[in-house]
C-alpha cells in the first residue's frame, strides 16, 4: 500500500523535474555551490534535460535540503554524500526537518526592509507568516531616509537591498544609519567591486552576496534566520572578489618567458599569483570539522582572493614595461 505521507520516494517523484537555478533558490544557496556538490560529490540522481542540463526531483531537493542543513551544522559533506535519504533524516535534528509545523519562527523580531525586491508584498508575508514584525518597507534608501524619523525604537534588524555596490552606497548608508543606531544593518549585494565590500564592512555592516538577481522570500526568510548566529557566521556562498585573472597555464607561460630577461619580477609574481590561486581554490573546497573551522576557510579564501587582486594589477603594469605578451590578451 502506498503512503500518503508527503515524503514518500514515488510521490515526490511524480512532480515536475527543477533545473538548478530553482533549486538553488529554494536551498538559500548559489548554483556554483550546487554544481561543485554534484561535481565532486555526486549527490542526486542523473535526469537531465534535452539540453544536457541536469534536473532534480523533488525527492533529491529533499535529500539536498538535510545535507545542507547538517553541512551548516558542522558534519563534512563527504561522509553524508553516500548516505540514503532515511540516514540523512535521522541525523538531521533541526526543526526544518520536522516539516512546515515545526519550523523555527522569527517571533518578536523587529525589521525594516528597504530595496526594490526585498520591500515586496511576497518578501514580507513571507516574515510576518514567520512572525517577525516588518516596521517598514520601502523601495529605497533616500524613502527610507525620509520616513526613519519614530522608526528605531526596537527595530533589530536593517535589511538593504541594492543590486550594486555603487561608490555613493557608503554616504547615503551612513545617512541612513544614524537613525537606526540600535539595529544591525546586513546589505543584500549582487555585484560589487572588493573595494567597496572592504569599505562597507570596514564601517560596520555585514554584506551578503545574493545567489539570484531577485529576492526569493524563502530564501530570505532562511537568510534572517541565520542572522540569529553570531557575528561572521552568516555564509556567503560566492566569494566577494572576482575570479582570476588568469589561468595556471597562464601564469606558467609568463614565468618561462621572464627567464630570458635580466629582470626576474614578472616570474616571481607569477609563482606568487599561482600559490595564491591554488591556496584560494584549496580553502574553498577544504572540508570542515565544525562551523568555526567554515567560517575560517572563508575568511582564508577571501583574504587570498583579496590579496590577488593588486598583485594581478602589478602583473599586467610589468608585463605593459617589460613587452611581455600575455596569454590571455589582456
């Protein structure tokens, strides 16, 4: 006889396949993230669309979900991924396990939104079924600016939403902030230069790097909940420096022709771009012990990817003096 239960395998399966961007949405984490899991760790099954891309059931979203959860929980992804759905359940105590009726509330919590997306009606019903009192929602910060006056009295909670990191942020954030003195302000970023998330954290506000151009609610209402944790605990799946400028093979082709000149600096950066490439790379994908050990991993990547950056710039000025061809054309 079949079960009725919501989770029952054949069930599950029996719904419309999800591509990856989907998927990631509803998990609070980013494709790249998703696609490193499968790469390396082969976590679902192998549906794919006409295309090639893959699909996920609505049964591998749920074994997704518990690993998630437990990774975030400190267990290391590479002892869950051969584990059945059943196991994952059992080790899996959180209150998202135990279903809708069980899920952690955000019960006297007090925020105000400001973004175009995050402001909304979706977004906040979304944390007022969560119970968090949402004092105002507005479109962007010069509204807000305007309304704040009365606002800060018990407000815990700033969230910001702005797309880019545009240089202007920092004063019209400084503006802002003066009237919510009391509440931790957290800003929701999709692109932004490493200068101005250095700037901006440097004056006291936690940034998070969104995995969508949108505000999923989901998402957000699992991003506030996090925010619970310590200072620093909430994960930031993409990394906030761009990638590399160049490749491995890259690096090594400008190292070979610098021996053929007098002047060994061009070699010398490049063994350094290239240690720092692979440490940043080695820290990304190290496994963690417990969700200190995480957190610092992504401190490391980033104080790597942060340290490529103006010695990238060094490589590209040498190569300009010495005539030095680079091989990615750049």
């Amino acid at each position: 006889m079949t079960s009725n239960s919501p989770t029952d395998p054949d069930e599950l399966n029996e719904l419309p396949l999800l591509r990856p961007g989907a998927v990631a949405r509803q998990l609070g984490m980013s494709v790249e993230t998703l696609r490193a899991w499968e790469n390396r760790y082969g976590l679902t099954s192998s549906h794919h669309s006409g295309g090639g891309q893959r699909l996920y059931s609505q049964e591998d979203v749920q074994r997704l979900a518990h690993i998630k959860r437990l990774v975030d929980e400190g267990h290391r992804i590479g002892q869950l991924a051969a584990l059945p759905l059943e196991a994952l359940k059992s080790l899996d105590p959180s209150p998202e396990a135990a279903g809708p009726a069980g899920q952690t509330t955000l019960a006297g919590l007090r925020l105000v939104l400001a973004g175009p997306w995050i402001s909304s009606t979706g977004c906040i019903e979304a944390l007022r079924q969560q119970q968090a009192s949402v004092s105002a929602a507005v479109q962007d910060l010069e509204e807000l600016r305007q309304s704040s006056l009365g606002l800060d009295t018990g407000v815990a909670l700033l969230l910001v939403e702005s797309a880019v990191l545009d240089p202007g942020l920092g004063g019209r954030m400084e503006s802002v902030r003066r009237s919510f003195a009391s509440a931790r302000v957290v800003i929701l970023y999709r692109f932004g230069s490493p200068e101005m998330v250095a700037r901006l954290t440097q004056a006291g506000h936690q940034l998070v790097r969104k995995p969508m151009d949108g505000i999923d609610p989901a998402w957000l209402c699992e991003l506030v909940r996090r925010l619970d944790l310590p200072p620093g605990e909430v994960q930031m799946d993409s990394p906030a420096v761009p990638a590399p400028r160049f490749s491995e093979a890259e690096l090594a082709q400008v190292s070979q022709a610098s021996t053929r000149m007098q002047c060994e600096c061009p070699r010398h950066l490049a063994e350094l771009l290239t240690a720092l490439v692979g440490f940043e790379r080695y820290s990304r994908q190290c496994e963690d012990e417990s969700e200190e050990e995480a957190a610092l991993h992504r401190e490391l990547c980033l104080a790597a990817g942060r340290a490529r950056l103006p010695l990238e710039e060094a490589l590209q000025r040498l190569a300009q003096v010495k005539g030095i061809s680079l091989p990615s054309g750049q």
